[in-house]
C-alpha cells in the first residue's frame, strides 16, 4: 500500500490544534467495537462517526444495568483529524489529548485526567519484505467503561487479546475496563518481547555469517541494526514509568485485585529493557569482532606482501649489482658467469622458503 506523507507542521499553532504530523499509513479508517460481559459477547464494525455516535448514545442510555459492558473502540489510521476530533470531543476528551493522538513520534507516557486515563505506546512490526523493524505510535484512552485505542494502522498484536475476550478465556470478561487496559499494556509489551527474540535471531544469524564469511557481511547492515535497536530501547523505556504509573492508581480507577497482575507486568518491561541492554552489548562485540576480521585479513595481506619483499630483496640487489656496467668487472666476462649467478639467486630463493617455513610464517 502506497504511502501518502502528509507531515503537517505545527510551528505557530494554538496548543491543542488536531494537526495530524505523521505518515498516513491506510487509506481508510477502520472503526471496531468490541464489547463483552460476564455473559455476552458482541464485535461491531462501523463505516461512519455518525454510526459509531448512535451506538455510543444506546450504550449510555443502559448505565444503569446490573452487568455493565466493557466497550472496546479500536481506531486503525489516525490521518482524519476532522474524524479523531469529533469522536474524541463526543467523549469530552481535553483538547491537549486530541493534539497528543494525532501528534505521532511521541515518547510512551501516562497522563491522568478528571475523568480518564490517557496513555501513550510505542508498537513494532517487523516487515518481512525489507527486513526491518518499523514502529508506530498507539493511544490508549479509558473512561469509565470505555476503552479507546488509536492505532495509525492496523496490526494483528491484539489478535490473542481478541481471541480471550471472544471466547471467553481466563477472567476477563468476569473484569472491568481496568483489567482490559491492563491487558492491552500486556500484549504490547508481550510483543516487545517478541520483536526482541527477533532482534537476537537476526544478530546470531550475522554472527554466524561474520564467522563463516566475514566477506559478505557489510558494515551498513551492523549499524543498520545498531540503530533499529536503539531506537527500540529508547521507545520502550519509558513503558517502566507508564506501568509504574498505573500501578500506583487509587480505586476506583484501578481495583486492588488488578495491582498483583500491573506488578507482573511492570516485572515484564523491566524484562524487555535488559535485554535490549543484551542486544546493544552484542552488537558492539559484532562491531568489535568485524573489526578485528578485517584487522586480521589487512595484516594477512601485509604479511604475504612482506615476505615476498623480503624474498625479493636479495634476488633484486645481486641483479642490480651485476646490472652495473663497469668496464672492470671480471664476472662478465666469464663463460659461465650468467648460469653461476642464476644458481646463486635460486638458492637464496629456496633458502629464504625454507627460513620463513621453518619460523612458521608462511604454510
């Protein structure tokens, strides 16, 4: 699919302007609402805001039933400002939220309002065409039993979050959208550890071609995965402060029965921010032992060179003294001079093999 750059600037504008600042990623905007209880389950797709407006007015109408849904309102592409302002405006999201949706690149970050929470998410992707990680920015928004994520394209992260809530696995439609919130935080940072198992089979993969052919690996695929992961570990660190964050919430916006699960979690992040540690180690001994590959085939080389010089030197000062042409130079004159000159730089030849063979610097 085709990529569209819009990068809009917002140099001059009003704080809180919807100026969407990133990349359109998808042509159309996929809206999904997933919502569920103890005992039901029901996913809807929306083709319009309007659609999506009535249903929002229908649920709000039903507060006040004994089983309350947990809606989840999942957005894939976030290029129509006009669209993300009015929905988000529907649910009295501050203006500054609005700005933070559509201004991507953004840091992972926690924000607590009066009424909901706002949090901001680093995903990855690893694009099996060009062999790289790409990254993009996800918004979280929960109030009450709303979720809302924006996502700029649509991923498949969330297929085994979907899968539980379909069919009912373990206890998260017996919880509210607290437990959901956590949950979307769990696969997010359950696929980091993914893109980092991927990170680590890519750095064994050149280590093995290094070792086995140094000649094929190119520096630029080094630092080209140098610079994917630190660009890795410098989005997700900050995912530490955002669980921490959500960890310390006071009921009612987050139960204390959920807390054990958000330290899990946080135990999780850390995981994922030593490894990525790992990996930025092994990279510098690939770099290293790159270095020292071609250190060693250079002195090779110079060493080949070297003693062919050497080899070379003697042969080359008898010829250049027999080359004098001085009329006194008895050795011309002989019958055989030519032949005895020739055996003499052939032994110095052999001679000079079988030194440099028996010092072990040549094979």
């Amino acid at each position: 699919m085709a990529k569209k750059s819009m990068n809009k600037s917002k140099f001059g504008l009003a704080p809180g302007t919807a100026v969407f600042t990133g990349i359109k990623k998808t042509d159309n905007l996929n809206i999904t609402v997933t919502q569920y209880s103890e005992k039901s389950y029901e996913e809807i797709v929306f083709n319009t805001i309007d659609d999506l407006k009535n249903y929002i007015k229908s649920i709000d109408s039903k507060k006040g039933e004994k089983n309350s849904l947990n809606i989840w309102i999942n957005i894939d592409g976030i290029h129509d400002e006009k669209f993300i302002e009015e929905l988000t405006l529907n649910f009295n999201i501050h203006k500054l939220t609005i700005e933070d949706i559509l201004s991507v690149g953004q840091r992972a970050k926690i924000e607590i309002h009066s009424d909901y929470i706002h949090v901001v998410t680093r995903v990855f992707n690893f694009n099996s065409i060009e062999k790289n990680i790409e990254d993009e920015q996800l918004t979280i928004i929960r109030k009450d039993r709303f979720i809302i994520t924006f996502q700029e394209r649509e991923t498949d992260i969330f297929n085994g979050l979907k899968k539980r809530i379909k069919e009912g696995i373990g206890t998260i439609r017996k919880r509210g959208s607290d437990y959901l919130l956590y949950a979307i935080l769990d696969s997010i940072t359950d696929h980091y550890i993914v893109i980092s198992e991927q990170f680590n089979d890519k750095l064994d993969s050149l280590e093995t071609e290094l070792f086995e052919n140094g000649d094929n690996v190119k520096l630029e695929q080094l630092y080209k995965v140098r610079r994917e992961v630190i660009l890795f570990k410098r989005s997700i660190s900050p995912m530490r402060e955002v669980v921490n964050s959500f960890e310390k919430l006071d009921e009612p916006i987050v139960s204390n029965d959920i807390k054990l699960f958000i330290r899990d979690l946080y135990d999780h992040t850390i995981m994922v921010v030593d490894s990525t540690d790992s990996l930025r180690e092994s990279i510098y001994a690939l770099l290293d032992l790159y270095m020292n590959n071609i250190s060693n085939k250079t002195n090779e080389i110079m060493k080949v060179l070297t003693i062919m010089a050497s080899i070379f030197i003697p042969l080359t000062f008898i010829a250049g003294v027999y080359g004098m042409n001085f009329d006194n130079m008895p050795e011309l004159h002989t019958n055989y001079g030519y032949f005895v000159i020739l055996a003499i730089m052939v032994s110095v030849l052999i001679f000079m093999i079988l030194y440099f063979k028996r010092k072990k610097w040549i094979k």
